[in-house]
C-alpha cells in the first residue's frame, strides 16, 4: 500500500509523509526516513535509533486510536545540524504517557524506547495527537 500522500513534502531540511493507518504504515516511515537521511552522513547508531524510535511510534499510531478505520497518520522530519526532529499525528483523543511497568511482558516498549534513548521527547494534544521527539545528530 502507498502513502495517502504521493506529493510528500521533502524539502533539504524537511519531510512530510501522509500515511493510511493500516499495518505497512511503520515500514513505509522506515523507508521515508532512510531515504529522508541518505546522504546526511549520519552515524549508524544515531540513523539506528532515528528508524527504531521513527517505527515505535507510528506503530503506537497504527494500535492505539480510538478512532474508526480508515485513519490518518502524518509524520514529518526536520533536520539541522545538531538535531533531527520526528512528529507523528493522528486523530486519536491522546492520552497521558505513563512509565511502562517493569512487570509487563507483553510489548509496551514504544514509549520507554523513546524515553531512554531521544535527547527530548514529548505529547501534544491539539488539535492532533503528536509525538515527538529529538535526537543530536552525530556523524560519521
């Protein structure tokens, strides 16, 4: 399945991706990050954690709103030479991000991923449902 969004905005500095809510989003903004970071010499480890934490949290995209199919998620990327910054949207009515419990054995791993590896990270509320969150970009 392809992006809602044929005419994704990529700027030098900037990318927005729309995406249908459904089980290929996460491996669709995998894919539009690395080729949002080709040629950027970022390190492997920072281009690592940027996929992973990119893919946790459109995942939580994809399960988590209570919201009827079919679903909008956007995410957008901006990068300078200290940080890149990745927002993913959506329709669901938020939610209050609470520490996962240590006893949980069954997945909750998105948001205590992006909260032990991202340099800032956060929720907004309005009018959307965004998470966002920062990493230094370290080069090769």
């Amino acid at each position: 399945m392809m992006p809602v969004s044929e005419d994704a905005l990529r700027g030098n500095d900037h990318l927005r991706l729309d995406l249908e809510r459904n089980d290929e989003a996460p491996s669709l903004a995998r894919a539009a990050i690395l080729g949002f970071c080709e040629d950027r010499e970022l390190s492997p480890s920072t281009l690592a954690t940027l996929v992973l934490l990119t893919s946790e949290i459109v995942t939580n995209a994809v399960i988590h709103p209570d919201v009827e199919p079919p679903g909008l998620i956007r995410v957008y990327a901006q990068i300078n030479h200290e940080t890149i910054r990745i927002e993913v949207s959506d329709s669901g009515n938020g939610f209050v991000p609470h520490p996962r419990h240590h006893e949980r054995l069954d997945g909750g791993y998105g948001l205590y991923l992006v909260e032990k590896e991202a340099t800032r990270w956060g929720v907004e509320q309005a009018p959307q449902t965004t998470v966002w969150f920062e990493l230094e970009t370290t080069h090769d």
